[in-house]
C-alpha cells in the first residue's frame, strides 16, 4: 500500500498591524487597486468571515453549485471577455510606448515624434516671448507713470519753496515794522479825526498782508501734501515696473532652461515651419539659407552633440569637455563659440539661445513687414531680432541702438551665425538689422524687402554678439539725425521720385496676398516701402493741417476692380491693370480730392519728397483728371 502525500504546509500568515492589514509595504510601482464590493444575491445571508490571518477549518467550504449558462448569459460572456481583452491590448500598447528609453543626444527620433515637438516647442517659446514683451512694456509704462509723478512732486515741491519763501519775507518784514506799522487802529483818535482814512487804509494794507500771508501758508500745505503723495506714487510705480521687469527676467530664465535640453533635430524642424510665401528668386534665396543651417545642425546631431549654454561658452579657456577654442585666421581664439571633431573633422558649436533664436527666425521667413511692430503677424527689422532672441532667452529692445550696447562689437574676421549684424546710413545712423548666416547672407525684416527674408549685405563690419554681455556698453558706431528706417528707400531731400516696378514680388495684379502687404490706416494697405513713405508723409501733413491725411481707396483686389469698373466704367481702369491693384496707389480725400485748395497744393509741393507724385493723366490738365489719385514712384 502506497504511504499517504504529506499534506502541503499552509503558508504563515502576514503579521497584521492593529488596524488589521499587513506591515509589509506594497512592491514600489505597484499601487494597490481597490476591490469592488462583492454584492450577494438578494435574500441570502453573507457568509460569515475568518478572523484576519486564519484559514477556514477543513471541511468547512461548502461545494460551489455547477452553474448553467444561458445563450444570454454567453453572450454576455463574451461580450466581457471583449471589453477585458481590448482594455488589456491597450494597456500594453500604452505601456510600450511610456517603457521606451528616451532619445539620446545624436539619435534621430520618427519624423512625426520630431515635427510635432519642434510645433510645441514654436508655440511655447513664441508665449514666452509674447509676455516677456507685455511684461517690458508694463515696465516701460510704470516708469513713465513714476517719472511723471516724479515732475509733478517736483512741480509741488517747488510751489512749497516758492509760498514758504513769500510767507518768510512776510514775517521778516512784520518783524521789522514798528508797532503803529503792526496795528494801525490803535491810532484812531477822537482828537484827530481827518487821521481816519489814513489810519484805516493802513488797517486795510496789514489786513491783506496777512490774507495773503495766510493764503500762502495754506497753499504751501497743499502743495507738501501734493507732493508726499506723488513721491509716493512715484514709489509704488517704480515697485511695480521693478517687478514687471523682474517677471520678463523670469521669463528669459524659463526659455533658457528649455533650449539648454533643446535636441538639434528638433531646431531643425523648427527652422523650417514658415507657410508663408515669397517670389522665386526670394524662395530659392530662402530655402538655401533653410537647408544650409539645417545640414549644420544635422551634423551637431549626428555626432551627439547638444549645443551648450551661452554662458559656459563665454571664456576660450574654459569650456566644456570635448569642446576646444575656435580660432581666427589670425590664430586668436573667438569668444562665445567653441569647436568640435567630428565625422573626421571640425564642427562649428553654437550656443543653444544662439541655435534657438536662429531656428525662431528662420521660422519667420515671409511673414511681412510691419512698421513698429514685433510679432505675431509682422516685424520691423528690430523687432524681428529682438522677438528671435527673446526665443533664445536673451533679451533685446526693439530699438537699433540699445540692440547694438546690448553686445559686444566682432571684430573683423570674428563674425558667427548668429551675430547681429546692423546697415548704417548717413541719415539714421544704424538704420537696419539681421541675423548673420555665414558668408554674406543676413535674415531680416526689411522695407525694402517687404517681408523677412534672407539678404545679402556686403558691409558686415558693423555687428556685435549678444551671446556675450559687454562689461560697458560700447560706443555707437554712427549716428544720424532721422530714426531707423529699416532700409525704407526714402527719397533724398529734394529729389523727384523715381520709376516704380508695377509688378512685383511674383503675384498677379490684384492677387497679393494680404500678409505681403502693410497698414496704412483702418482697412487700408499698401507695399511696405510705399507705406513706410505714405506714413512719413501722412505726419507731415497731419503737422501742417492739424488732421489726418484723409484716404478713400488704397490696394484694390481683382474683386474690387471688377466691381468699381462696373459701376465706373469710364473713370476705372480694366481690371487686372489698375495700379491700385499693385498696392501703389491711394485715393485721398479731405480737400485733396478738388483742385484749386490748399490741401492739394500742399500736395503737389511737398508729396514728391515722399515719393508719391500724381500722374499726368490725372492732373488738372491731363485726359482724365482724378485730383484724388496719387501713386507711388513712377509707374508705367
């Protein structure tokens, strides 16, 4: 007879705590998931529990009763079975994507994964540069706020000055007079009564003196309080702009932190989400610029290299392991940049807010260009490098020269992708600006462009680095007498305006896109060098007459000309041939638009200074006369 199986030991029980759960703590990453209530049938008594810790006694379970299933009941059960299956398939498939390893330095991510956080990283870093501008200009407002309470305390400490020093010579004065000076009444008499008049004169005199001296005193008060309260006020708003430019500080720190882990490939992609258009010979310039700064941080990819901050770059002889100085043509070492071998040679490595505001401009090619204006939409061209930067976490006003003392000057030789590099005019001094590419190539958003675009510009002597603060601010190199025109061609003083090209930027007459194009005023839009010279002189005329220069019709779409030479048909030109439709001409109205008033002789000798003439055939003598019709340049 076979000796009987030993009975397997049951397992011990876990030491339970006094609240009666286990001691042990749960596996690290497995958090423990609720049970649901078991809910009995109804009418049937729960079974009674075990303590805690303790089997039930042999013999005392009672056999589960064989259950019959119904087709319902199967159906239900697979129906579970389907639900619990596909949950399970997605949990896997979440958990294989959360379970990857993240991409190292030099490996290349999905394009998909890469395009998609290059669009976040865009929209992210261009909020940032949205409040760190708000946050600037709410400083800039404050102190203007602070500084005029500041004139007006002054104002009130100077009526202070003036009522004590009047109150001080009254009492000088009083105390010099002898007492019949002091109280004349005390020399009424009954023995000389002709002394009367003289005596109550006198009263009369020592009364207003001390009205005046009483009113002066009372005035002083005021105007001591006035002026506590202005300097208090001129406190809470130097507080206040002090904190608005601690908060754009903060946000420069936020950006910096992001593009320090910024992955080459995904500036790549950044670099490259322009939509907007340009002609064919600016699109080719464009896209060549694109791909060279793209193949250039394709490498830095390859060969795993993160690009570092700005600050670790500062010093040639100190920087990061596996980084070596880069050196001129004279052999001296070029501060805020580093050098790498790589793929058996040398690689060029940027700082990241360098890469990062590069990418951000890039980013921007055809957007068009705006007067004063620093995104979303459009950008002068300090506004333009002052927004790329403010995406790299390095801030810069919009204004040429405080860009220009916000670096320090590259000598010759010395110039990195990057740089700031600024255009000079006999005029305005620092009169345009850009990005340098490499070679002599600048992205900027000039006038003369009429968008951001990617130029050349043989002089480069002029730029600094901004990726290296200066210890003083440096000298302006030039100076001139007019602000920054952003390469606006502006006539010279004088001189007749010259021949305009009808046709222009690739597009057809009246099929200009409305992003190519600048505001003038409310629903009115021009090219952008004819409006820089419409706004000059728009202000000209706004001084002389005391109103706005009064506009009808500007850029007319082919639509439009189809509808104004319906309803015109003698006095409208066949449409898709109007200079309107070019965005060279204006309709203007407010006594321009009859001959023979002073609005129009205003006109005739002063607008050629701007540019803007009036054909012959609209003249006063001309076959069709149109005293409201002006143009831009000549136009054929």
């Amino acid at each position: 007879m076979p000796a009987p199986r030993a009975q397997a030991p049951a397992p011990r029980p876990r030491a339970q705590s006094a609240a009666g759960r286990s001691t042990r703590k749960p596996p690290a990453r497995k958090p423990a998931t609720r049970r649901a209530p078991v809910r009995q049938p109804a009418g049937k008594k729960p079974a009674p529990r075990t303590p805690a810790g303790r089997r039930p006694a042999p013999g005392s379970r009672r056999p589960a009763p064989r259950r019959t299933r119904t087709p319902g009941a199967a159906q239900r059960w697979w129906h579970r079975l389907a639900v619990v299956s596909g949950a399970t398939l997605a949990l896997i498939g979440v958990l294989a994507v959360t379970a990857q390893p993240p991409t190292e330095a030099g490996q290349v991510s999905s394009p998909a994964a890469v395009a998609g956080q290059a669009e976040a990283t865009a929209a992210t870093l261009a909020d940032a540069a949205a409040r760190h501008r708000a946050a600037l200009s709410e400083a800039e407002s404050l102190t203007a706020q602070a500084q005029q309470a500041r004139d007006a305390g002054a104002a009130a400490l100077a009526v202070v000055a003036a009522d004590r020093a009047a109150v001080g010579a009254h009492a000088d004065a009083a105390y010099r007079r002898s007492p019949d000076e002091r109280w004349p009444l005390a020399q009424l008499s009954l023995h000389s009564p002709d002394s009367t008049p003289q005596v109550l004169h006198a009263q009369g005199l020592a009364e207003q003196l001390t009205e005046q001296q009483d009113a002066s005193v009372a005035r002083a008060a005021r105007a001591a309080v006035q002026a506590a309260q202005h300097t208090d006020t001129a406190a809470a708003a130097d507080a206040a702009a002090a904190r608005a430019r601690n908060r754009a500080a903060e946000v420069l720190v936020e950006v910096r932190e992001i593009v320090a882990d910024l992955d080459p490939t995904v500036s790549a992609q950044w670099a490259a989400l322009s939509t907007s258009a340009a002609a064919a010979d600016q699109q080719a310039r464009n896209a060549a610029a694109l791909t060279g700064w793209q193949d250039h941080l394709g490498r830095l990819a390859a060969a795993g290299v993160t690009p570092p901050p700005a600050a670790t770059l500062t010093d040639p002889g100190a920087l990061p392991a596996g980084l070596a100085p880069l050196r001129d043509a004279t052999g001296a070492p070029v501060p805020g940049v580093a050098t790498t071998y790589a793929a058996g040679g040398t690689l060029t490595v940027l700082p990241a807010e360098t890469v990062a505001a590069v990418s951000a401009a890039f980013a921007q090619l055809g957007k068009p260009y705006l007067v004063g204006q620093q995104g979303p939409d459009g950008y002068d061209c300090g506004g333009l490098t002052a927004t790329a930067w403010a995406q790299g976490g390095i801030g810069l006003p919009a204004d040429l020269p405080g860009q220009w003392t916000q670096g320090t000057p590259v000598p010759a030789g010395q110039l990195q992708v990057g740089d700031v590099v600024f255009r000079t005019d006999p005029r305005s001094g620092l009169d345009d600006v850009g990005l340098y590419l490499g070679g002599t190539s600048v992205l900027s958003a000039s006038a003369d462009r009429r968008q951001v675009a990617v130029r050349e510009l043989a002089d480069l002597s002029t730029a600094v680095r901004v990726t290296v603060p200066p210890a003083t601010p440096a000298p302006l190199p030039v100076s001139g007498p007019v602000p920054a025109t952003c390469s606006a061609p502006l006539p010279a003083p004088g001189s007749a305006p010259g021949p305009a090209t009808g046709a222009w930027g690739g597009w057809a007459n009246g099929q200009i896109p409305a992003d190519q194009l600048c505001t003038i005023s409310s629903g009115h839009r021009l090219r952008c060098d004819a409006a820089a010279a419409y706004q000059a002189m728009a202000a000209a005329y706004a001084q002389t007459f005391g109103a706005p220069l009064c506009i009808t019709d500007s850029y007319r779409s082919l639509g439009a000309q189809v509808d104004v030479h319906h309803r015109k048909p003698r006095i409208t030109a066949v449409p898709g041939t109007s200079n309107h439709g070019w965005a060279l001409a204006v309709d203007l109205c407010g006594g321009i638009n009859r001959f023979g008033t002073a609005q129009t002789a205003w006109m005739q000798l002063n607008a050629g200074h701007y540019g803007w003439l009036q054909p012959d055939w609209a003249q006063a003598g001309g076959p069709n006369p149109e005293p409201w019709h002006w143009e831009y340049g000549v136009l054929s």
